[in-house]
C-alpha cells in the first residue's frame, strides 16, 4: 500500500495558514488603550502599546478596555515613574485631574 508524501511547499502552506490564523485571533483578545484631546472624554485617540501616556499636560482623560489580554500600568507620578497600580479590569477618567498620572500599556 502507497503513503502519500507531503511535499515540502503542502507543509510551508499549511504552516503559513496557521500563522495567518494566529495573526488574526491574537489581537481579537488584547485590550485597548483611547486618550481624549478634550475634557469630557471628547476626541478620542487611540493609544498603542509600548509607550507611556502622561495624563493632564496633552491627553485630558483616557479609556482603558480590558478585554482579558493585557493588564495596563496605572503610574501615580508623570512619565511612568515611581508607584503604579496593575489594572486588569476596564477603567476610564473623562475629567482631569485623574488618579492616575500616567499609563503604559505592556506589548
């Protein structure tokens, strides 16, 4: 009886598919970061991860969605500095000043 051999491009393909597939599922579960330019969580701007927000001098609130991904870090103090609580729930400040002074967002 015959085996059928799969041939070395069958097996890059079926490897590419499943990095399409984890490409596309992974970020589905992350959570997201909006800043506002105004008071009043008015114009919203996405926030990335990987890089710390001050809250007060440019960004008047923010918008943290725990979508179960990633936790963010919540700095008392400006520029990701000091003392920082570890926050894995949704939480927003639409009024400056906030609790929190600064927020970074792990990748």
């Amino acid at each position: 009886m015959a085996t059928a051999r799969k041939s070395p491009v069958t097996a890059a393909a079926a490897v590419l598919l499943l990095l399409i597939v984890a490409a596309a599922v992974g970020p589905a579960s992350a959570s997201t970061l909006t800043l506002y330019g105004l008071l009043g969580c008015r114009r919203p701007i996405p926030g990335r991860c990987g890089v710390c927000y001050n809250i007060g001098p440019l960004y008047k609130g923010y918008f943290f969605n725990y979508f179960g991904g990633q936790c963010g870090r919540f700095y008392y103090g400006f520029n990701c500095q000091g003392r920082y609580d570890v926050i894995c729930r949704s939480i927003r400040c639409c009024q400056t000043p906030c609790r929190y002074k600064s927020v970074f967002i792990p990748c």
